[in-house]
C-alpha cells in the first residue's frame, strides 16, 4: 500500500491527510491496513493509531488491554483491528466514511472534501508555472456572449442587446436626417426597425460536456492511478456549473461512475480495450450538445476487443474506426499518453491525425496540470 506524496500538500490538517492517505491507498481493508502498519509503513494513519494503543494501554481509551511488560520491537505489534476502526470512527460519524465488513469506502461527502483539496493543490501548482497567455473573450454555458449577430425570425426579446440595437437606430436614422428628402434638422427622433436589432450569440458550444476515459489495466501502477484519481476529482471541482463530466473507467470492460467512486472502485489487474472505452465515452455524450471532448487515459496500447485478448495488430483497426466515428460526431479526442515507447506514440499520433485530435505525451506529475489547462483553454476558444 504505497501512498502518493504528490498528493498530500503540506498545508493539509492531520485528519485530511488521513483522509488522503487512505483515499490513495488501492486495498483499504482493516486486514490489510493492519498489515502494513506492522510493516513499518510511515504516515498519519500510523501516528494516529499507535497513539490510541498508547492511551488505551494506559487505560485511557476503552479496549482490550495488552500486556506489555516485555515491551514490543516494533510499537505496530500493539495494533489490534478495534484500534483501527476506533480511528476512523470520527470519519464515519461526520460522513466521510463508511465502514462496511472491515471494508473502509468513502463516501460521495468525503470525496468532494477530497476533491476540493485535489483542486487547491492543483491551483497552486499552475499558478507556480502561470505565464501570460493571449485569450479570446467569450460567454460561459447558457450567458450572453461578448459578440453580437444580427436578429434572426425566432430569435427571443431576452437575448436582444439593447446598447447595440439603439446605436445601430441612432446610425440609421442620422444618415437619413442627411439624404434629401430625410428628416429636418431639429425634428431628429429615434425609430428602432428590425434592421436594427442585434442579439447576443449563444452557442451551444458554449457548453463543455466531457467524459474522462481512465484505464484502470494491470499496466497501470499506483503512481499513474493516482495520477488519474487527482485528475479526475480536480476535474470535477474546477469545471464550471454549465459543463458536465461523466467518468468511466475501463480495463476488458467498461464502468461509469460518479467521479467521487473513482476512489472506491478499481478493475482487476487485466487487458486494455480502448475501443469499448471510446465506444462508452460516445454513447455517453449521445444526449449531451455543446463542445464535446473525450480525454482518454492510458499507458499502453489496446490489446483486447470485445473482451478477447487479441493483441495490438489486430485491436488496432478496431480503435481506428471508432476514433473516425468520433470526428463524424463531432466529438474531440483528447489522449493522454503515460508512456513514450516508440510503439506507443506511433499508435496515438495516427489516431490524433484519424480525429483531427490531440496527444500528450505527460508524466504522472503533470497529468493533473495538462488536463485542467486544456479543460480551460477549451473555455476560451469556444465559439
């Protein structure tokens, strides 16, 4: 059970790094949480629990006593399940935890906690490597954006822009005070034509609808989950009101969860099926409008198809005409790749030319960084 340091920011207070500690920890069983205590396994977790066996030694806290007069090598040797679980009671009293058949799960609370902190770490990490950045001013979701159209038949009073629509009558009716025939001189008034109307543009591209694509294979290893946990809950919590997320973890197979389950759930070391991913990830934004755009995780090359291991030769054509099928459906993809074999780029560059899409080749560290930029950049290109 390794724990990802990345992701523990040393402003954190000791009960969220526990919270943080357990979240990135892939087996989070009492069983197994003892286990490695007695392993000399540091963090808060440990402190926290060797300091309820000293006070209920002691007689301080309630429990089992146990007899100490030869003392123990190592102090984790004291630890009984019960310690454990009393640790963690006060998480489960506030919400942020449930304790079911010596099984710790964190709840949908816990996870937007968790979230907020990804999202914190994150800010401050980009504002460390902010720059200047040329952008293009535009609207959010269903808001006025900051140009104007003129009025269409069909178009609604509420998305008239009424500085633009009396300059353009004011423009109109000046120019005919001046043609003969026009309007005398001092007898100027205002009359709004439907000339004249101009609305605010809306767009339903103004809209972000996303689906993360995580792969959850036996490639991927705990700093690279990780990774992908500390996106998916930043993601989550830096999107705007408007946008909509949609996670889905794959392996051989397929899973759409809540964003906050990222950090219960978890595929079986197995094969990688990028086509049933892609395939989820379109059928997951078939009701969705506005900008679509799938960002796809992974660290190998697809090696399955319909749940057969087939290997990479004969998976790739497969993924081929799904990523086609994206570009007619106008969805963007978006590939992250955790690994740089020749192969892999290789793969992932004909699949970004298939979409007209993108690839990046990125590091855990930067996993995190890379999708929330583009997340943003995404905003203010739209339109």
């Amino acid at each position: 059970m390794e724990y990802c340091r990345r992701c523990l920011p040393v402003e954190a207070g000791e009960e969220d790094k526990i919270l943080q500690e357990l979240a990135y920890s892939r087996n989070r069983s009492v069983r197994e949480l003892l286990k490695h205590l007695r392993d000399g396994r540091q963090g808060s977790i440990r402190d926290k629990v060797l300091e309820h066996v000293k006070k209920r030694i002691r007689g301080d806290e309630p429990g089992d006593h146990i007899r100490v007069e030869a003392g123990y090598d190592n102090p984790a040797d004291g630890v009984l399940p019960g310690d454990i679980e009393s640790c963690l009671e006060g998480y489960v009293e506030q919400g942020d935890l449930r304790l079911e058949e010596g099984e710790v799960i964190i709840t949908q609370k816990g996870g937007r906690k968790l979230a907020d902190i990804a999202r914190v770490r994150l800010e401050n990490l980009m504002r460390k490597e902010a720059g200047t950045h040329k952008v293009k001013e535009e609207g959010h979701g269903l808001e006025p954006a900051s140009f104007t159209r003129k009025y269409q038949y069909g178009d609604v009073y509420q998305s008239v822009h009424i500085q633009r629509t009396l300059l353009n009558s004011l423009l109109r009716n000046a120019v005919n005070e001046n043609v003969p025939g026009g309007r005398k001189p001092g007898k100027f008034t205002i009359s709004i034509e439907r000339e004249d109307f101009e609305v605010y543009e809306k767009k339903n591209e103004n809209r972000i609808s996303m689906v993360l694509l995580v792969d959850e294979s036996g490639s991927m290893g705990e700093e690279k989950r990780n990774a992908a946990i500390d996106t998916c809950l930043a993601l989550a919590k830096s999107k705007r009101p408007g946008d909509t997320l949609k996670v889905i973890l794959y392996s051989s197979e397929t899973k759409e969860i809540p964003y906050w389950e990222i950090l219960n759930i978890s595929f079986p070391g197995s094969t990688t099926d990028i086509k049933v991913a892609l395939i989820a990830g379109r059928r997951a934004l078939r009701n969705e409008t506005g900008n679509k755009q799938v960002y796809l995780i992974t660290d190998t090359e697809p090696n399955t198809e319909n749940g057969k291991y087939v290997g990479f030769e004969k998976a790739v054509p497969g993924v081929k005409k799904e990523v086609l099928q994206y570009r007619k459906e106008g969805i963007n993809l978006n590939i992250l790749m955790l690994g740089e074999s020749p192969k892999l780029k290789d793969f992932a560059s004909q699949l970004a030319r298939i979409n007209a899409g993108r690839v990046f080749f990125t590091s855990s560290d930067d996993l995190g960084r890379v999708v929330i930029e583009d997340y943003l950049l995404a905003q203010k290109s739209i339109g």
